[in-house]
C-alpha cells in the first residue's frame, strides 16, 4: 500500500479544479486549474475516455452540459475532442497530458476515473489503462480514485508508487437509479477498501456518519470528503473528514 502524501490533507482540495462560470473557468479545465494552483489549493479532477481511448479531463459521459456539442463523449475522438469549446469558457476539452504538464508537481493532484461499466462492474480497462499512461514518469504528488473498485484495482495492476482510494457515498436509490439496489446496498459498506490497498478515500459530506467511514478513519487511514459548497458545510464536515473537497466559495 503507498500512504497519501501529506499535501492532500494539508489544504482544502478544489473540486474539478477552481472553477467559476462568470470568470471563465469552466469545471476541469486549464484556466479552472491555473487559478487553484495561484492560489496553492490542491485540484481534483475527472478523467472520461475518447473514442481512440485517450484520457480527457472531463466529468459527464454526455457532452451536452459542458461543453458546445452533444453526443457520448466517448464516441468523439481526441483531435476534435480539443477542438470542442468548454461552455462559458473559450477553450477545447484537454487531455490528461496537458493537465499534467500544467500542474507540473505544484499542487497535488487527485484524479477521478469515471466508472466505464455502467453498474460499477468488471467491464473496465481502457481509461485505467490510458491514465496509467499518462502519468508514467510523473513527478509530483498524484493519487487516483475511482467509484467502481474493478476500476481501481485495474489501475493499481499497471503503476507502482501511486496512491489509490475510493470515491464513496451511500448510494440512496435516488442518486443512483440504474445501479442494481443490491450492489449500491454492498458498496455502501466499502467492502473492497482493504482488499484493493486503498490509502484513502473521499466520502459524500451528507454521509459522513456511515460506520464504515468510522472504521476506514479509526484504523487509520485518511478520510476525505465532497462536495463542499460553504464555510458551514466544511466546519461540519471537519468533525469527522480530514479534508474537504470545495466548490462555489473559497475554502
């Protein structure tokens, strides 16, 4: 098991990078990463797949509420991919490389895979693949997560000296309705966080009283959280968390 490196606790972490629509910093991209690096936070971000199995630093499997196009993001491949502007933003959707050459070690840097399979199964690979590619002779401080454990496990298969964690929550049917009930109800225990080696993971804030949580931090391991949008949410979450994932205020 790597342990989380100290400089993802010791600042609050800002959600798909500092972003703010009226600024022109669209969620997870170059200009929402350079201004929290100005400002030293630490960045989160998300990695979706390309039709020619690129890793694009984006969250939703649709284009449509990001960016000016529509479609599976997946079925586009990377050259236009980069060309698509990012709403309220006048950039193209970058790539994994082009974020890690602008964070370039001068904050940590947690990475999200976004869950491939659909049910948070097996079906998995190509992204965890395409990540591990391009963080092959990173230097600074990285971690990845992922929601779907076969994701993290994929990754952990093809790196060494990576820190790995799980996204988790309480997966309510209403947040997840085509997740099959039985697996949310397995999920929400955090099963595989021992089994995968995990150092870390980062639970929803509304959930932070789940006993799993209590046993993941009492045996030591670091305890982090999403989202958090105000002072009041993040003094709460500190009870318990030992970091805060933020958006919408500066934390």
């Amino acid at each position: 098991m790597i342990h989380l490196p100290a400089s993802f606790l010791d600042r609050p972490i800002a959600h798909r990078a500092l972003h703010d629509v009226t600024d022109g910093r669209p969620e997870n991209s170059r200009a929402a990463v350079r201004a929290a690096i100005e400002r030293g936070y630490g960045i989160e971000i998300d990695v979706q797949l390309s039709a020619d199995r690129n890793a694009m630093v984006f969250h939703d499997y649709d284009l449509a509420r990001l960016a000016n196009a529509k479609g599976p993001i997946q079925q586009v491949k990377t050259v236009e991919l980069s060309q698509t502007t990012l709403r309220h933003g006048d950039e193209g959707i970058p790539t994994l490389p082009e974020i890690l050459d602008i964070v370039a070690g001068q904050v940590p840097l947690l990475i999200e895979i976004k869950d491939q399979d659909g049910v948070m199964g097996p079906n998995v690979g190509p992204l965890e693949t395409a990540t591990a590619t391009a963080l092959n002779g990173y230097k600074g401080d990285v971690a990845v997560m992922s929601f779907n454990p076969h994701s993290v496990a994929a990754f952990s298969k093809l790196v060494d000296g990576i820190p790995i964690g799980l996204t988790t929550c309480d997966y309510a049917a209403e947040h997840w309705p085509t997740l099959p009930k039985t697996r949310g109800e397995d999920l929400r225990d955090i099963p595989d966080f021992e089994p995968l080696g995990c150092s870390f993971i980062s639970h929803d804030h509304r959930d932070l009283n789940n006993p799993a949580v209590a046993r993941i931090k009492d045996a030591g391991f670091p305890v982090c959280c999403w989202t958090i949008r105000s002072p009041e949410e993040e003094a709460n979450a500190r009870r318990i968390a030992d970091n805060v994932t933020f958006e919408q205020y500066l934390a």
